[in-house]
C-alpha cells in the first residue's frame, strides 16, 4: 500500500481525477479517499495490507482529514466525485475506472475489478 503524496492530491484536484502515475502502476489499482476515524477503514486498511501477491492490486490511500488541503479534498471528493462517505474506493482496471464503493470486505473489493 502505497499513501498519496500531498502533490498527487493536489493534482487530482486540478485535473478531476487520478493521474496515470497512480492508475497505470499495475493491471490493477485501487484508490482509497478516507478519514482516519473511520473503524471501517481500520477494518479494510488491515486487509489491504495482507495482499502482497504479484497479481494483487495496487493499492493507494491518503486520509485526508489529517492532511493541510483537508477542506479543498474534502469538497472535491464530495462535490466533483460525488461521494460523501468514508470510506470511498475508486478502483481501475488497465489504467480506466471501473468500479466504486464504499466499505466493503475484501471479496468484494477484489470483484470489483472484474474477471481476468
């Protein structure tokens, strides 16, 4: 699991979406937008973590809360992404979004991007 960087978010911002950096590092990739309050985080965040496999998804997360561009990511991800729960994954398949969710256990995350 890799934390965005200040930048990355704030690129996103400016362009409305992930950059390819992000969404191009592997065949999968997730994007987790959190608040670290969040017990359903703390619950996802450990199974992510387990994932270590060569085919597993990539995974990146930022809890935003904590963060200094709290309030701008906030609204963007409320008001351009259009979810206001944490937390929110966007998930991509070969660099394209495919799937979004919020909580989710890690069957279900691993659905999300599709068969192979």
């Amino acid at each position: 699991m890799t934390k965005l960087s200040k930048d990355q978010c704030l690129s996103a911002i400016a362009s409305g979406e992930f950059g390819t950096e992000i969404t191009g590092t592997a065949r999968r990739v997730a994007v987790v937008l959190t608040q670290g309050w969040c017990p359903q985080w703390v619950h996802l965040r450990r199974k992510l973590e387990s994932l270590s496999g060569p085919d597993d998804p990539a995974v990146f997360w930022v809890e935003y809360d904590v963060e200094p561009f709290f309030d701008e990511f906030m609204a963007w991800k409320e008001e351009v992404l259009g979810n206001r729960e944490v937390p929110y994954v966007r998930y991509y398949r070969d660099g394209t979004l495919v799937a979004e969710s919020n909580y989710t256990d890690l069957p279900g995350f691993l659905a999300r991007f599709g068969r192979d």
